[in-house]
C-alpha cells in the first residue's frame, strides 16, 4: 500500500490501534523525550501530541517503534518481504536462459515504474513563507543537549558533478530562527557533496524535507550505494512512484506530500559552527565538533501541516526497529557480495554499528575470516566493531547459542584478528576520532588444517525418534497441566 504522505500513514496506523492521541498541554524541551522513551522502552505506540507549548503545530513521534508498525510503514508484512523482492531482482541465476530472461521481464518491468515523477505543484508549498523556527515544535531531547534539534530530517542535495540527488539524514541543531547546523559526519554522502562544492566554492544549495511519506524516511536512512537514488529506492519500497516537485529557489527536488520544506544554502566560505553535545543511539554524548552552517531562505509547508520527531538514546529505541529493518532488507545485497553468509543479526546493544553476527557455511578453513574482511570491506559495514562467526547451523538471532559458541568454541590466539581501520564518528572508546582497531571473532568448528589437530567434539543432541516419542506423550506427563497451574499462581 502506497501512502499519500505522512498524515496518510499516521491514520493508517490510527485505525490498526497503533497510536495514541495526547491532548494535554506539553514542552518540546525534555517532556516530550520523557514521556517518548518511556513508552519506546515499553514497545508502547505511536504518540500524536496535539498540544505542544508555544507551537500551534501537533508532533508526530515512535511512528517506526515497533516490528508491526516498521511493516506498516513499509507496505508489507514484515521487511523480510521486500528483501525477498530485492533477492528476487538480483538473482542473476534467473537470467541464464533466454527463456528465463523474459520470464524476468516482468520483474524488471516494476523497477521501471518506480522511478519518481515530477509535478508542478506540491502540498508541500501550499503555504510559502519566511522562516521562524521557533514555531515548530523543535525538540530538546536530553539535559546536556546543547539546544534544540530537528530529528528527522530528511536532506536533500545535488552533486555539482552528475547532477544526481541524495537525500540523508542529518540531525540539525537549531542555531537561531533561521539557521541550524548541518552535522554530516565526514563519510556521509551529503558531506562528500558539500566537500564537492567546497573546490567549487560560492553557496551550497541545499533543501531539507520534514514530515515524508514512511518510505521516504526510510530510505534517507538506508545504507544505498552512491549510484542508488533514495527517492528510486522508496518508490520501490511503496510500490508506487513519488512524487516531487522544485524547490521555490533552487533546482532541488523534494518530495510533493512532505509537511515543511526549509529551503536555503550553505556558504562554502563559512566558518563550521561548534555543534553538540548531544544524546545519541549509542546512549551517551556525542561530542562537540565543527560542521557547516545551513541558512534558511524559505520556508514552505501545508495548510495544516503535522511536525514528525524522534530522539534517540540507550536501545531500544524507535530507530532500533528501523535498524532491524535494514538489517532485514540489505541481506540479499550483502549476500551477493559475499555468498557463504546465511544470515545476520545487530544486537540493539551493539548501536548497529558495535556488532554484527553472522552465520556462514563454511566449507574450507580460514573462511571465517575471508568474510570478516569482505564485511570490513563493504560500505558502512566499515564501522563494525566486532564481527562474530558461527556456523550455518546456529542462527545468529540465538543469542544464547551464538555466547555458547563464543565462550566453547574460542582459542583466543587462534582464532581472532584485530584490524585497524575507520570507525563511526560517534564512536567514545577509540583514542582518535573515525579511525580505530576492530576484532573478528571465529567462533565456527574448527579443522585441523586451522590448526586444531585433536578431534572436535559432537554436540550433545537427543535421537530424533525419542524426541517424538516424548512429543506425543506430553501430555500424559502432567506437566503441561503442572506448568498452566503455576503461571496462573
């Protein structure tokens, strides 16, 4: 199901019982956070605060909190759904023959009716006006934040070079009613652009859209190639093409349904701005540091438009569920690069970028850390600061298995590697910032062309045909009975 916007997904999951309207009186600065994360920790609903202090806008936010309302937002039934498409797309196999090339047609046919449209006119800029952002519902998120931010931004830029548009997303912190400070960490697509139009110089033309349809937000997100377009990316998503329409002064195009577009520059010659502190995914303070100064010419919206947030802080969180969502839908592509690997798994607490587990099936020694090196290799899987190895036969989502392995399996001389190379800039623990040591763990069984000439030992596993007999006589046992009576005490 294809969304008409935002507001269009926020009834959706309004009639599904999957969003709570909040009437009473509010502040963006910490109270909305507070009562947010109390409700995310708890896997509790959507939030539609509809009487936010000094703003006449309602805020939006946890509107991806849950597995049930990320497949909502994505038009399926779960995210493995749409990896199963993007599987199904890329599977080379299928075009051997002539024959299965144009049964493949059909296939290929959907991507060429996903690319984005171009209108005249959007909803987007049913209102035109100057720039106040103190009239949005901006958030303070935590106590040491150093001001308001704009959370869920989606920004939107041009290269200079190819024409192509990206769209990121970028936290913006609020620097006065018509600037923010634009926090592109050093290997992000949108500051490889403005590092393009740095040799360049003059203004940065830049557009950032504010209150997307789910697919859009999703995809600014999402860890594409350079060449992907996000926009391609969510019409794919929702089925259906999106729609979009230029900005009033520049030539950037922004998507037709959004809520607010703030329309401006970057001047190239500027001095960065001190941006920071502030409370991020991985639970602590992001430190200090300089980023470019975005100044706001334009601000277009709705007619009675609704302001989307989200805050992040120690998982799980609302982008915890986006995560997974990700983890879910780049299997197929990361697959192909690499095809022993049968699944992954990204611990919440390992802030998606700490920890990564995957199951191979290994079939000859050292393989194990021929795909740890393929992963470090493979765009931001580059930040991943350990990577565990098990076999095919234990899933990585079994986190008791996966420590039963590590703990059993591990001669910690033999069987880890530790290599150097670039790291997530909100990473506190290495000693210099984008740049640190990573381990590899190979927790798979191991041979003795691995250096491991003693026999391996055989799991402990009940015969198959006691576990049937035990099956169909449970409940002669009583203890079905036994364990019903008690949970009922």
């Amino acid at each position: 199901m294809a969304f008409t916007g935002l507001q269009d997904f926020i009834k959706k999951l309004e009639e599904k019982g999957e969003l709570v309207r909040i009437r009473t009186s509010v502040s963006a600065e910490l109270e909305i956070t507070e009562i947010a994360d109390r409700v995310m920790k708890q896997n509790g609903p959507a939030l539609l605060f509809e009487n936010v202090k000094g703003s006449d806008y309602p805020l939006f936010i946890n509107g991806f909190g849950s597995s049930e309302r990320m497949a909502i937002a994505l038009g399926s039934s779960s995210p493995d759904d749409v990896a199963a498409e993007i599987g199904d797309i890329i599977d080379l196999s299928g075009y051997a023959t002539l024959f299965d090339k144009i049964k493949a047609v059909p296939r290929l046919a959907r991507l060429a009716m996903v690319f984005p449209v171009t209108k005249s006119r959007g909803a987007c800029q049913e209102i035109v006006e100057e720039c106040d952002l103190s009239s949005l519902p901006v958030l303070k998120c935590w106590p040491g934040d150093s001001g308001r931010f704009i959370t869920l931004p989606v920004v939107i830029t041009r290269d200079p070079e190819t024409g192509m548009q990206n769209m990121g997303m970028y936290r913006m912190q609020v620097l006065d009613n018509t600037s923010t400070a634009m926090h592109w960490h050093l290997h992000k697509d949108g500051r490889r652009i403005y590092e393009k139009y740095k040799k360049i110089g003059g203004k940065m033309p830049v557009s950032v859209a504010i209150g997307c349809d789910p697919a859009v937000i999703y995809a600014a997100t999402a860890p594409l190639p350079e060449f992907v377009d996000e926009a391609l990316f969510a019409g794919f998503i929702r089925k259906a093409p999106i729609s979009m329409v230029k900005s009033l002064e520049s030539d950037i195009l922004v998507p037709a349904s959004s809520e607010f577009i703030l329309e401006g520059f970057i001047d190239i010659d500027e001095a960065p701005v001190l941006e920071g502190p502030f409370g991020d995914h991985t639970g602590y303070y992001s430190l200090a540091d300089y980023y470019p100064v975005f100044h706001i010419t334009k601000l277009t919206r709705k007619k009675t438009p609704v302001y989307p947030a989200t805050i992040v802080g120690r998982p799980p969180m609302e982008d915890c569920y986006i995560g997974k969502a990700t983890e879910r839908i780049f299997l197929p592509l990361l697959k192909m690069q690499c095809p022993e690997i049968i699944d992954i798994d990204f611990p919440l607490e390992g802030v998606f970028h700490n920890c990564v587990i995957i199951s191979i099936d290994k079939k000859y020694p050292g393989q194990a850390f021929k795909v740890m090196n393929n992963v470090w290799g493979l765009g931001q899987m580059m930040y991943t600061k350990m990577i565990v190895i098990v076999d095919r036969n234990i899933s990585p989502h079994d986190y008791s298995a996966v420590t039963w392995k590590v703990f059993n399996n591990i001669d910690w001389g033999r069987d880890i590697i530790i290599s150097r190379g670039p790291l997530d800039a909100l990473d506190h623990s290495s000693p210099y910032p984008h740049f640190g040591n990573r381990i590899g763990i190979d927790a798979t069984v191991k041979r003795p062309e691995e250096g491991h000439p003693r026999p391996w030992p055989d799991e402990i596993i009940m015969d198959d045909e006691i576990k049937k007999i035990v099956t169909s006589k449970w409940n002669e046992y009583g203890l079905a009975a036994d364990r019903e009576s008690t949970e009922k005490e």
